[in-house]
C-alpha cells in the first residue's frame, strides 16, 4: 500500500474522534487490534485503505500488518458493500451441488458485474465465499447472517425480492 496516494481527508472528523476515544479507552490497542478494527467498520461501515493507514499510526502497528488482517478475516471489507451482503458459497460441496449457477443468477438478475461493490440502489452486494461450514444444506447462500439451504436458481428471484421487500418495510 502506497501512502502517497491515499487521501486522508476522505475520513470524517467526528468518525476519527470516536475512534480515537474507543483506542484511548483500551488499555492495549495494538493487542486488541482486531475490536479496534471492528469499530472502525462499525463506525465507516467498511475499511478503507486510508482507515487502514489510520489505525496504523494510532496503534503504532506496520500497516502490512493490519492489511494482512483486514484481508485475511472475511468479516473485514476494504470495498462499501450494500445493506444485504449476498455470500453464496462456492467451497467444494456446494461447487458440486450447482454454486456456481446460483451465483450466476443472482449476478445477473441484480445486474452487478464482478468488480462492482453493490448495486445501484444500494441494497445489495454479492461475494462468493469458500465453505461455510453447512455443507449438509448444499448449495448454501447467506444474506448478512441468515442461510438460505439448497438453494436453486429458481429461488434467487424469490430470496431477492424478500429482502428487498423486507428493506422497503424498515424504510
Ligand atoms: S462447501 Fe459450502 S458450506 Fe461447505
């Protein structure tokens, strides 16, 4: 990560005041840098590479470090991603159940290339995950924390309308 390209002034005074008094109540930040980090997220809803550098130079810690944190843990996003996260499991037994024709669908139904974050309106983004740990349920996809089990292509349409119903209720 360059420190020469990144933009700073990208973050929000009052979101870098918060944090601060979240490390400053720690009494070892460095040693509890990953709920430092969740409160980042919390606070920006995602880790940006100048967040990254941030919490860096608060907690004394190499930035390669906490990069190498933030991309290890799937629950850390570096990228904003919608209020729905789409995680459909490609890990080998829900590979050999149809996965990736599920994935497919859901792609091309929310029209969301690869390489975009979330949809237009925000409501959704799509990852494709290795197992889960409910390979029994094969296919499995997750929408933030709920699981959807063998899962076809047919349904995709059904589980997406659900959530955007469920989103227009709260609304
Ligand atoms: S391979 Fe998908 S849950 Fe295990």
């Amino acid at each position: 990560m360059s420190h020469l390209e990144l933009d700073m002034s990208i973050l929000e005074p009052e979101l870098l005041a918060e944090l601060d008094a979240y490390i400053d109540s720690l009494p070892d930040p460095r040693g509890s840098i990953i709920a430092v980090l969740h409160k980042a997220q919390e606070l920006n809803g995602y880790l940006p590479r100048e967040l990254q550098l941030y919490v860096a130079r608060r907690t004394g810690l190499p930035t390669a470090k906490i990069n190498g944190i933030v991309t290890f843990y799937s629950f850390f996003s570096e990228v904003p991603s919608g209020v729905y996260t789409i995680s459909v499991c490609t890990g080998t037994a829900c590979f050999v159940k149809g996965a990736q024709e599920v994935l497919d669908r859901f792609r091309e139904e929310l029209k969301l290339e690869e390489d975009e974050p979330m949809t237009e309106d925000g409501l959704f983004s799509i990852n494709d995950v290795r197992c889960i740990g409910a390979c029994g349920l094969a296919p499995v996809v997750r929408v933030n924390e709920r699981i959807f089990g063998h899962v076809k292509p047919d349904q995709v349409s059904e589980i997406i309308a659900q959530h955007r119903k469920e989103a227009a209720d709260a609304s």
